[in-house]
C-alpha cells in the first residue's frame, strides 16, 4: 500500500481486493449529513443530503450512494483529515 496523506491506498489489483475506504461523517443538523470518503484511486470526495435524522449511523451510507457531491472547497473546510489527498472532481 501507498500512503497519500497519511492513509493507506493500493497500488495493485492485490491490495485494491482488501482494500477499504475511509469514511466519515458530520452532521449540519439532526436531518442534514455530510459523508467524506477516500476513493481507491488515492482521492476523497464528500457527499451531503437529507436524512430522518432517527439514527446517522445507519444513514450516512444512503448519503455515500445517493447524496449530491460538494464543491472541494466545501469539502476541505468540513473534513481536514483529508487536506493531504486530491479531491475527486
């Protein structure tokens, strides 16, 4: 594994099979959550969209696969463990 940022990703087909993101989150409000993850591509991108609000950690994954991309600058402001890595445009 490569690290970018301080955070593991795959150089090869064997790495990219055990290789998992990293995720996470933050609320804007108890029905408004925001889900940064890394790509296997050695990027990030975050994700916003509206929940229940009834449980985040079951919601960010609906947020992950459905929610709209943000702008990086929005991104980077919210999520600076991520400041080291490209964002995915």
């Amino acid at each position: 594994m490569k690290e970018i940022g301080g955070l593991p990703f795959p150089e090869n087909q064997r790495e990219a099979a055990t290789w998992e993101a990293t995720t996470t989150r933050r609320a804007l409000a108890r029905c408004v959550l925001v889900v940064a993850t890394t790509r296997i591509e050695g990027m990030w991108a975050a994700y916003c969209d509206a929940v229940t609000g009834k449980n985040h950690d079951e919601e960010w994954q609906m947020v992950l696969h459905e929610g709209c991309k943000l702008p990086a600058v929005w991104a980077r402001a919210m999520f600076p463990i991520f400041d080291d890595i490209p964002y995915s445009q």
